[in-house]
C-alpha cells in the first residue's frame, strides 16, 4: 500500500521481482481489493502460485502519529508485514512506508538484536569500486556516542555478512580530519571506536570521501546521514538535468546525446541510486528494506530483490554470529 | 604564502586576477624573497606597478594552535593581511590559510557587525538557475538558534546586496518538511525565523532541494553545511569520473568523448566550484575571501575576482544599509 504511489508501482514492482527470481514467494500485504484490482492490469496468470495477498485494509498515514502507529493499528498493512516477519512465517519485509512508522512498529513487533538499543538505516552509497555502507540514514536525529559506536558494530557485522570483509573498514564522519574537528558527541564516539579491537577504525572522514569507496562503513548521526545522502542525490540529479540542458542545446550536441544516451543513463542510475534498492533497517531482530518513498517500479522491485540477495545470502544469522563471536582483546 | 600550493597558486592566480580586471591593485603579503622568486618565473612586467609586495615573513601552520594564532603572531601573512583591510589600506582579503586561524584572527582583528556575535562561511551554491547562499560552511560546528537566527539575517542582507533582491527567500536545512523534522535547534531556529517579519522564511529545506535553486539563503549550522557541501562536490567529483571512464571504454566512445570533452569540462566547473571562487566570512567589519585550501590558479584567481567585483558591488555598505533599515514589522 506504501510509498507515494502506492499499489501502482508495489503491485508491477513485486511481479517484476517475482519474474526476476524463480525462487522469491510473496505476500502481497494490503487491501485485497485494491491489490486485486491492480493485478487485472498485469498478465501475471504464470505468476500467480508465487505469491499471495494478506488482507490489511489499513495504510498508515505519512502524517500518523506516534500514538496511532503504535496503538491503535494491528491491522495496518505495516503491522500485518511485520507480524509475517515476526512469526517467521516471511524470512523479511519490503516497504515505502512512512520512516517514523516503519522504525516504531519494527522496534515493537520484531524487537531489537541484544545489546543493542536503536536501529538504524543503512544504505550502500554509490562509491567508485566497490561497497561503502553508511548508516545511520535517519532513524535518530539526535544519537549518542555510545550509539554510534552501535551504529560502527552494525555496519561491520553487514558488510562482513554481505562482502565477507573480516575486518572492515570503519569511519566517522566529519567537517575535517583532525582530532579537533567534529562537534563533543562525534569526538568521544572516535575516541570509543579507536578503544574497541573489534573494529577497524580508521578515523574521520569528509564528506567528499565517502564516494572514493575506501571504507567500508561509514558512520553518523541520522541528521547528518540524511543530509550528506540527500545533497548527494540532488547534486547527481543537477548532473543529469545540466548534461541533458547540454546536450538539447545545439543540433550537433543533440546528435551527440542521442548516442551518449545510454551513458547518461548508466551515470544517473549509479548516482541517484533508483537501482541500488532500499536501505537496510539494522539493529532488528528481523530483515527489513525500507525503499524510498518515490520509488518507481524499478526502484521498489530493486528493494524486493536486495532482501531476496541478502535473505540468500543468510545476512541476519550470519551478522549475528560475527556480532557474537567478536571477541574485545 | 597559503593553500595547499603556496605560492606557487597564489602568485600565478593573483597575476591572472590583474590581468582580467584592470581597475585591480593588490598586496602580496607575505615572505618578499619568496615572492620575489615566484614572481621571476612569470612574465609581468605590465603588472608591476598595480601591485606589491607586503613582507611578512610568517605563515601560519596548518596546524597551529588558536593560542598560538591570537597571540605570538603580528608579523604573519595572515595577521598582516587583515591588518591592511582594518586599517582601509586595502578593501578586502583573500586567503587560502587555515580556516580555524582565519576566523579567530578575523574577529579579533576586523571586529564583529554589530548585533552579531560569530562570523559564518557563505558560498554561493551550483544549483539550476539564479544563485543560492548556504551559510555556514563550517566556521561554527555547534550553533544555537539564536546564531542560525543571526546566518538567516546576514544571508539575505547579502543577496539583497548582491543581486538587488528585497526579500530574499530563507530556508532552514533538516531532515524532511515536516515541523516535527530536524533536532531541538533546528526547532527553535525554525520558529524565530518565522516570528521574524524582517526575514520571508519558507521553512525547511531537504538536502536534495539545495541545487534546485528555489530558495536565495539556506541556513544551516557549521557542521551540515559543510556535510553537505563536501557530500554534494564529492558526487560531482564521481560523476565526472564515472563519464571519463565510460568515455574512454570503446574507441566510438572516444570519438564522442573528444566531441563532447567541453560539455564534461563545463559540467565539472559548474559542480566542483573551482569557478565559483571562494566563500565569504560574512559578520566581520571587513570583506574577507576565503579560498579553499586546494584551490588551483584558476580557482584562486577566481576568489580574488569574486571579491573584486564585491567591491564594485558595495557588498559590505549595502548590508549594512540593509539591517539597518529592516524595521521588525
């Protein structure tokens, strides 16, 4: 039911995935009639023993507060996902749905890993080679030391479950390099993550850094995450749109733009991220993938197809065994 | 003496600011011999009498301490140069020094606008069309809102001083749009600025908006905006590998890269700011110019020529006329 398009984009989305991965089985969560609805739209007749619909009939509103969302809404269609989650009878959960409702209802229902207190929404960053994870992305606003240094034993538990890293690479960011720089919370968080063994922690890192790709973690409050992450995006998207402007300028540019097409095309996806799936909300006892709430098809069929890689690559159990097999020397 | 290069940048850049502005005279402050030899290598002999030199034998380190910088340093490079705009020798300084000795030596030496308390960097951003100042870029990395209030104020006196616009449109950086959105402060800020019937305060803005160029100052403290605007100039670095690469991989796309090479040229000046010059200090009694510190010939030149025009502009007197005459209605 979730993101700004609603059952549009899931419904083609989800069949898209289905037909992607022969092994993916899934509950569409939401209004049966609606959902159906949608399905007549699509051939999906080869499709249909792959998935089934779990009446919801209530989408939480972008606007709902704290409040509804935790009390009044078992049947929202983000209660009934998590529910699947939670009873193991779905191995994750796909959703565009409000952030604030997302992180409320997941901590309630699926409950956090031991020992740690917040989650967080970690996303892989378009970086030059490689994988760079940065996270948190949003969930928390404000953030304590202690949970960022959460947030650094997060990180490297995914990308040694997901890339088989032993020992990722860990950064913090900053306005600058040096000790001095950061404000008194990013500061004792350096000095936590310089103190535990189990981590590599390599220092502060800038903001024009984290696309070099040369770590593997990259760790911050939500504030500055979602900031960095979305400054980011619009500078990407103001590439596209200026070479575009380019390109339609002259005769001899738009001859030019008509064979430099696929290359613009390749550069906005690698920048803006529409193919690089959702973001991960990590600390939970549970696999779940936050897709943007303006996600197109492609863009929320990519979210489906993240946590189908992730669930076949065992990324929960395998995070939770290098989280409890780390050992502080 | 300043910058990552030195010289070897500021001598080149400052021969080149001369040549494109003929009303220019300029101060080389800074170690005589030295400049004396840098000078030597370039042909300027139609220049000579439109500047000179200034000794100062003393650059300030990169890493000095701020009690080193206020107290033991009266004959540096930096010092001299504010010295020289306090006492109208000259109208402005540009430096690529270090930002930290830049600010503390700033206020000491040029004095605060009255009713403001701390000085912030103002840039004026790459976005779609027209021109938008974000402030601060990183003097301050905690801010009160009482000082987010103070950017809001000296941000549009700017633009109204810059570009003739009465009421510049304010926005505040955060996390999303919603009111609930953003930290404590970024709260308060946000409703001082909308009690402020001298400010025309739109609200928050997200960081993928910053480039559409629908706000003239987006306000926001030291620590996000510099997030965001290395964040923002990283992306633009990647996006113009991203194309190099792609134009270099098959030998039709070589062709189309040659054809196509003044388009990335332009693309990457209009993102990577090396052409939009330096940031101003703004909130001193005096212009000050800061050049970043890896800023090549063209960029430094750039900064000197930005500050020029300033100049010709009545930055300064036309922001003060400004907050004086705002009556808070």
């Amino acid at each position: 039911m979730s993101g700004d398009h609603g059952l549009r984009v899931t419904v083609p989305a989800a069949l898209h995935a289905l037909q992607a991965n022969p092994r993916l089985y899934l509950y569409l969560v939401g209004d049966e009639p609606a959902i159906q609805a949608e399905l007549s739209r699509h051939p999906c007749d080869t499709l249909a023993s792959r998935f089934e619909i779990l009446h919801a009939p209530y989408a939480l509103a972008h606007d709902a507060s704290l409040a509804q969302v935790l009390r009044g809404t078992p049947d929202s269609s983000m209660h009934q996902g998590l529910a699947l989650v939670a009873e193991t009878r779905a191995h994750a959960l796909v959703s565009a749905g409000p952030t604030a409702a997302l992180l409320a209802l997941g901590r309630q229902v699926l409950q956090m890993l031991p020992g740690f207190k917040r989650p967080a929404f970690c996303s892989a960053m378009p970086v030059r080679q490689g994988h760079s994870y940065m996270l948190d992305l949003g969930a928390n606003v404000d953030c304590s030391a202690e949970q960022l240094h959460d947030f650094a034993r997060m990180g490297s538990a995914l990308v040694c479950s997901l890339h088989g890293i032993e020992r990722p690479r860990v950064g913090l960011l900053s306005n600058g390099q040096e000790d001095s720089k950061g404000n008194a919370i990013i500061r004792e968080a350096a000095q936590r993550l310089q103190l535990d063994s189990r981590l590599h922690y390599t220092g502060y890192i800038e903001g024009n850094e984290i696309h070099q790709g040369e770590l593997d973690v990259i760790v911050c409050d939500g504030l500055l995450g979602n900031i960095s992450l979305k400054s980011a995006e619009g500078t990407a998207t103001l590439a596209r749109e200026l070479i575009a402007e380019q390109v339609r300028s002259t005769r001899w540019s738009q001859l030019l733009g008509l064979f430099a097409a696929p290359l613009l095309r390749r550069l906005s996806e690698s920048l803006e991220g529409e193919r690089h799936g959702g973001a991960f909300l990590l600390g939970l006892q549970g696999l779940v993938v936050k897709s943007h709430g303006g996600a197109g098809i492609q863009g929320f069929a990519a979210a489906i197809l993240q946590a189908t890689r992730c669930l076949e690559q065992q990324m929960l159990p395998r995070m939770a065994h290098y989280l409890d097999n780390q050992e502080v020397i």
